[in-house]
C-alpha cells in the first residue's frame, strides 16, 4: 500500500500545480507546551483551474478528522506526509476544512519550560517544512495568504505574520488574531512565543517596526536594535520599492537554529546577538538584521521558483545588507567585506566544484559569490541602470516566483552588457574570477594596500618590515592592519615585535584583538604591553588575552583572575566560564574550589542555551575537569535540535570512550538516562 501513496504523491504534485490554485488560509490554533503537541482547525479556499480526482496537502505526521468540502464530508487519505483528497474536482472555487493534530518533531521548536520560567516556542520553515506544525505546502512555487488565530497562555506574548487585527482574552488565555492581505510561501509562515517587551518605531514611510526583547535583556535593547532605522529606510530607498509588507517585526529567541530568518513580515533571530554596547563591537546584529530585512523584498516578495535560483535570494539579501552597512560603516568596511569574501571563496573554490546556478551549491556560493555576482553586474551596468531594473523586476513578479531569466530579462531592458558571459563566468562555473574581482577592489585606496599586503605573503619579514611599518603607522582602513598582524603569524616574535608594538599603538579595537589572538607565547619583556589587552572595550579580546596571559606567567595567576573575577561578558558568559575553568585550575587562588566547580559545570547543563553549555564543556573537557555530571550533560547535547551541538556532543564521546575508566562510567549511567540519550548513548558505545 506504501508504494501505491508513493507513486500516488508524485501524479497528484504533477498534476496540482497546473490545476489548483489556492488563495487563503484561516486558521484557529492552540499549542500544548507540556506535551510538545499543537491542534487546529482550518479553512482552504481554493480555486480548480481543470477537472482533477485527487489533491494534496502537506502534512506531517498529522491526524485529521471533521474534513468538509463545500461543508460536505468529503473522501480523504491521510498518510505520514500528506492529507489526500478524493473527490471528482470540477473547475471552480472550493473550500475546505479540518481539524488537525500533531506532535512536530521538527520546524516547531520547544525550549525551556513553563516550570523553570523560561519557556519559548518559535518555528523555522525554511529547510525544514512548516508541514510539520501547520498542514501547507513545501513547494515553494503555491503561495497563500494566510490569517492566524493562536490562543495561549496569556502570560506569554504571540507574534505571527501580518497585522494583529485583536486579542481576546479567554480566562487565563488570550487569543491572538494575525491577517495577511498578500500571498507568501508556507515556509515563511511562522510562530514565536514567549516572554518579551516591545516598542515600536516608524519608518520614513511610515511602516511600523516592532522590536521584541526578553525583560531581562532590557539594558540590552538599543545595542541590540542599533542602526535598524537607518537600515530599513536606507534599504526602502536603494532598492527603490515600498516596503511590501504592512508592519516589520524583529524577535530574538533561545537555541535558534541559524543567524535569523526572513519570515514575511517578521523575522526571528538568534539570541547570540542580543548584546550591550561593549558587545556590539565584537558580534552586532547590524549585518544579520539588513539581510533579514532585505529578504522581505528579495525571497518573501519574489520567491525562486526552486533551489537552482537560490542566489536570487541569499545574493541578493547579501549584496544589499552590504550596501546598508556601507551606508553606515563607510566605504572602506564595504570594500573589506568584499575582499574578504573573496578570499573566502577563492580558498573554498580549490575544492567547492559546484557553480551557482545549481540547488546543491554551498552556501558560501549562494551567499557570498551571489552578492559578488551582482557588484559586478551593478559595476558593468551603472547605478542608474542597475536600481531600475531591480525595481522592475520587483515590481512585475510582486507576489510570484522567478527564475535567473526573469531577472536577465529586466537587465536586457536597461542594457546590452554580456549576460551570457556574466552568466557562464559567476552563475555556471565553479571558482572565482580574481582578476575582475582586484579590478574592483582596486577602486577602494584602502583596498589597493590590502592587496598589496596580500602579495607579500610568501616573502621574508625581513623584506616587508619597512612596508608593514608605514602601513602601521598610516590611517588606512584597520581590517588592513589586523591582515598585517595575521600575516607574521608565524614569524619569530624578536623579528615582529616592533610590528606588534605598532599595531597595540594604533589603540583600534580591531588590530589589537588580532594582536591577543595571534601571540599565543608571550615573552617577558612584552607583558606589560600584552597585559594593556585586558582592558580593551571587547569581550573577544579580554578572552584571549586572558587565557594567553594565564598561560605565559604562572606567577600572576592571581593578579590577572582577582583582575577578572567580576567579569561576565556576552549572554554565553565567554569570560565567566573561562575565569571559572581557570580559577578551579589555579590551586593557589581559590579556596571555595568546589562552588566555583559546580557553577562552571552547571553551565554545561540544560538550564543554559547550546552555546554556552559547548562553551563550558569545551574548557572542561580541556582542563580534565571530567566527572559523572559533566559525561550527562555531554551526552545530553547528542540529543539537541541544533545540529552543531549534538555533533559536538558526539565527537568528544568518541574520544573520551578510548579511555577505559571513561567508558566505564558512560556505562555505568547509561540505565539512569532518558529514552533519547540512551539511544545516542547505546549506537556510540557500539561503534
């Protein structure tokens, strides 16, 4: 019977997407955070273009009952992936409706809990199917417009897309109304829900844009959303089309899978760039939230019809965050990205054989060889030419699905500039063409150093020094600095050590953490002047100097940890945890070892999210700090949704299991662990 859905799928898609259009979804939904399961009822209009027997709707691993076509009982298959339905359909227009249930076992994301008061439900569509938590459509080609009636907890605020037309309260719940009034894929439909604060700020044309924080990440809400006005007008302006939605919203939650996600109307993104103002130099939510908000124009208004045009997406997003932060940052960070993304690639390209114009392409191609693409095209056509074919090309396929020669075709209006070449050299062919590439970059003063430091890279210091200096000494860009830095790496310090005084000297944030972070063996006579990096304004730059320091001179332990012992850093607690692992490892410093002990290993547990628990284990597991609590904790990250962690958890099983005694105890727990983590536990014992 299997087999007979399997082929009966694949002739339904085939014969769907030329014979039924489908216009709304009305949905009313209530989700279970205990028993991690959600439940609805929900309204399809539709419209049969010619007569088919058979439709499809995606659906995971879902039960339905009370299905009406028209308010009729109608036929129906449900199998582990779709809801079929039987019926001789004319032309016309349908409606349909149903209630579901599920229990998502991806797309729909539980993290804390509602007894530990951190409890967030949010989802994530693309990659992953919204058919998971929501019956809907993968294919990205069916675009629907969608309301979304959620009731919950009325503790807890929901976001979703569109305009909220009302909340209702219901006893202790609320239900919360959001409307569409334009159609968008069902992989950008989303949910976030959780304890947060907002306010709302106005764009230049008036659109509102909603800004979402934890309570306890107040402090944090400027840094954090800094330059985002800025951004959506400037981006408003540039790409010379109204913003297509009719509210922005921006929503940070816990363990998210990836930077952010463009969902339409309201983008989530990751904690990780929640952060303060001394923060904000080393890891800002600037780059992530133009390209979340470039994508509500490039991905959610226009959608590639498939995985081949991808880059009409993410190179996209790329190139136009990128003109947002030079609008911000000036031209030189501008012209630094670029030049870094091209060494980026040009390393990938000696292995990466896959062009851009291919779904399996890497995401360094999507991302960063699309945005290179179009630089060059903008470069090759002019400005002027280049915004109105872009407003063009918006403006025709509002709302619909493109390919590359939809694009083309708009160039072709504005110019006669060789797309077949443009094509064949960035879109089909593997590598990167650093001829046309330095050409460009040449046009950045800043850039015609780097590229000079760059060409320098195999000669001796010896021949370079004097060069190096001046650059040193100049006000050209820092990323160039911090390349001179990274460049004698290797070099023996009494050679660099003039070079490395000069780049502390520069006082640039930038070219002093490359300093911290490249001198591992720090000599006595360059302490004092090492030592400065301990109080620079970045998070990044205390950690390394920190650890490098504790390494070199075990006579200042002491000093350099009573220095530190109050000092937190990002939300992942980076210097906490370090100053914890070093404390505990310095005998002489510490006499409560044991609470410092437990606080550091607690870190590595649940009630943390995945970056800070790999951020413990990793210096426990270095330090040797290994007991029964820590192997939980490591084999509960096996069972984490984000794929890095649980394969980190993996990777250092393995290695520890090599040591009998080790094993020994992962035995030993193995009986006391939950059904999930014994199964990670039992396939890694086996191998």
């Amino acid at each position: 019977m299997k087999y007979f859905f399997l082929f009966l799928s694949a002739f339904v898609f085939g014969q769907q997407t030329k014979s039924v259009d489908f216009k709304t979804a009305n949905s009313d939904i209530t989700i279970n955070p205990v028993n991690k399961s959600i439940s609805g009822n929900v309204t399809y209009t539709f419209e049969v273009l010619r007569p088919i027997d058979t439709i499809k709707i995606d659906a995971q691993n879902m039960t339905f009952k009370g299905l009406e076509l028209n308010k009729k009982e109608i036929n129906f298959i449900a199998t582990n992936k779709e809801l079929l339905l039987i019926h001789p359909f004319q032309k016309g227009k349908y409606s349909i409706q149903f209630s579901y249930q599920a229990t998502p076992k991806q797309t729909m994301y539980f993290v804390g809990s509602e007894a530990t008061d951190n409890l967030q439900i949010w989802t994530q569509g693309q990659g992953k199917y919204t058919s998971h938590w929501f019956p809907s459509f993968d294919d990205v080609n069916e675009k629907v417009i969608f309301d979304m009636n959620v009731t919950f907890d009325s503790k807890y605020q929901v976001v979703s897309n569109g305009v909220l037309k009302g909340k209702e309260k219901i006893k202790n719940k609320t239900l919360w109304s959001y409307q569409m009034k334009k159609p968008m894929s069902s992989y950008l439909l989303m949910l976030a829900i959780g304890e947060f604060e907002s306010d709302t700020r106005k764009s230049k044309s008036g659109i509102p844009m909603e800004m979402f924080i934890n309570p306890k990440d107040i402090s944090k809400k400027e840094p954090t959303y800094r330059y985002s006005k800025e951004i959506f007008d400037f981006l408003e302006k540039e790409i010379g089309v109204k913003y297509p939605w009719k509210i922005y919203r921006q929503v940070p939650v816990s363990e998210f899978l990836y930077a952010g996600m463009e969902n339409t109307s309201s983008t989530i993104f990751a904690t990780r760039y929640v952060v303060d103002s001394i923060g904000f130099e080393d890891r800002n939510y600037t780059n992530v939230n133009a390209h979340e908000l470039a994508h509500q124009w490039f991905g959610d208004l226009v959608t590639a019809q498939s995985g081949k045009d991808h880059w009409l997406q993410e190179g996209f997003a790329t190139y136009y965050a990128l003109l947002a932060e030079r609008a911000i940052y000036g031209e030189d960070y501008f012209y630094s990205k670029l030049y870094e993304s091209s060494m980026q690639i040009k390393q990938a390209s000696k292995t990466d054989t896959i062009p851009v114009l291919n779904a399996k392409a890497s995401s360094l191609s999507f991302y960063q060889k699309g945005a290179w693409a179009l630089h060059v095209l903008h470069e090759g056509i002019g400005d002027k030419a280049f915004k109105k074919a872009v407003k063009s090309y918006l403006q025709k396929y509002s709302y619909q699905n493109v390919t590359t020669q939809d694009f083309f075709d708009e160039i072709k209006k504005v110019s006669n500039y060789d797309l077949e070449n443009f094509s064949k050299v960035w879109l089909e062919t593997p590598g990167f063409n650093t001829d046309i590439a330095n050409e460009l970059l040449s046009k950045n003063d800043a850039m015609k150093i780097q590229l000079e430091v760059a060409k320098l890279r195999s000669k001796p210091l010896l021949e370079k020094r004097d060069f190096f200096e001046k650059t040193l000494q100049s006000n050209v860009y820092s990323s160039v600095k911090a390349s001179i830095v990274g460049q004698v790496f290797r070099d023996k310090f009494e050679d660099k050590k003039g070079l490395l005084h000069l780049a502390l000297q520069t006082q640039n944030l930038q070219v002093r953490q490359a300093v911290a972070s490249t001198l591992q063996k720090i000599p006595e006579d360059f302490r004092t002047e090492y030592e400065t990096l301990l109080d620079d304004k970045s998070y990044q730059t205390q950690e390394f100097a920190l650890y490098n320091l504790w390494n070199n001179f075990p006579s200042k332990r002491t000093d350099y940890l009573e220095k530190s012992k109050k000092w937190i850093g990002f939300n992942d607690y980076n210097l906490r945890i370090l100053w914890l692992s070093l404390a505990v490892s310095t005998p002489e410093y510490i006499s409560d070892k044991d609470a410092c002990l437990q606080e550091l290993i607690g870190y590595s547990s649940g009630k943390y999210e995945a970056i800070t628990r790999q951020n413990a284990l990793e210096y426990l597991l270095g330090f040797k700090i290994i007991n029964e609590t820590v192997l939980r904790n490591l084999v509960n990250a096996t069972t984490h949704h984000m794929w890095q962690f649980s394969k980190f958890g993996r990777d250092n099983i393995r290695i520890l299991i090599k040591d009998p005694a080790i094993r020994t105890i992962f035995e030993t727990i193995l009986p006391t662990l939950n059904e999930k983590e014994q199964f990670q536990l039992e396939r890694l014992l086996k191998e």
